[in-house]
C-alpha cells in the first residue's frame, strides 16, 4: 500500500470507530464526546485536502513507505 491509501484508510477507520463510539444508537456507545474526534478527523482532512500537506503521509514516508500519484 502506497502512504495515501494508509492515510485515508486510517481516516476511515477512525471516522467509523469514533461513530460507533459517540451515537447513542450504536450498541458500542460510550461517550457523545467522541464525535469531537470525528470532528477532528474530518477537519485534518479538509485541511490537507487545501493544503496539499499531511503529517500522517510525511511520517509514513520517514518509516519507508512508498509514496503514490
């Protein structure tokens, strides 16, 4: 896997570990705070998205994995 499909499967995992978490629907629940995270997962997002900049890639790319197009 190339470090962007790392990051935005990370992402996604953590946007749907933080709902099951924070929507007192889910048989998971456990705090409404949790959506703050998904919140912030989501705001990292947008912002690497305007930035064309993301910490998560850099630190992938020192550990050696490959980057992708």
């Amino acid at each position: 896997m190339t470090s962007w499909q790392i990051v935005r499967l990370v992402a996604g995992s953590f946007i749907l570990l933080s709902l099951a978490l924070g929507v007192q629907a889910s048989p998971f629940f456990h705090s409404p705070w949790w959506l703050a995270f998904t919140a912030f997962v989501g705001a990292n997002l947008l912002q690497s998205a305007l930035t064309r900049w993301c910490l998560m890639e850099t630190l992938l790319r020192k550990l050696g994995v490959r980057s992708g197009c």
